[in-house]
C-alpha cells in the first residue's frame, strides 16, 4: 500500500475522530498525538527519509486507545483498527 493511501486511511480516523462525541478531553488529546506521530512517520517514509526510531510503539499505543473506544465508540476503533492492521503490514 502506497503512503498516499496510509494518509487517505489516517485523514480517514481524523474524520471519525471529528465526528465522535463523547471522548474525555485527555482521551481525544491522547488520540490526537498518535495520529500526529504516525502522520510525522508516514511523511519521513513519503521523503524516502530513513525511518528514525524513539523507542515509541505504535502498536502498543494504539491497541490501548482502541480498547478505550471498543464498546464506547465502535466506529472510531474500527477505523482505528484498519489503520494499525495496514501499519503493521508495512512495518510501521
């Protein structure tokens, strides 16, 4: 999968993450950072940069947003969900 769709597929959880109602300030901020990480390393994968490592686990983060939102917020995890099975198959 191309880093054009990956970005297509994250604009994809920020436009559910607009729509969702309900979320906790520091669930929503919590949120919104990781998808701002996975945007920055998306963009260094776009510039053929060499993937820099922080020691961060998106996978780990992720799934632990994703079961905040499971039974609140359905829709959301599942985009969530896409997204993190589409990373995980390219590495990220």
């Amino acid at each position: 999968m191309s880093v054009e769709n990956l970005k297509k597929m994250l604009g994809t959880v920020h436009g559910e993450l607009e729509n969702t109602q309900g979320l906790a300030e520091q669930e929503e901020q919590s949120l919104r950072d990781l998808l701002e990480d996975i945007e920055n390393r998306l963009d260094e994968l776009d510039d053929n940069r060499e993937k820099e490592t922080d020691g961060d686990d998106f996978g780990e983060r992720v799934t632990a947003a994703m079961g905040e939102f499971q039974a609140s917020h359905p829709t959301l995890e599942f985009a969530l969900r896409r997204l993190v099975d589409t990373l995980q198959k390219i590495g990220i």
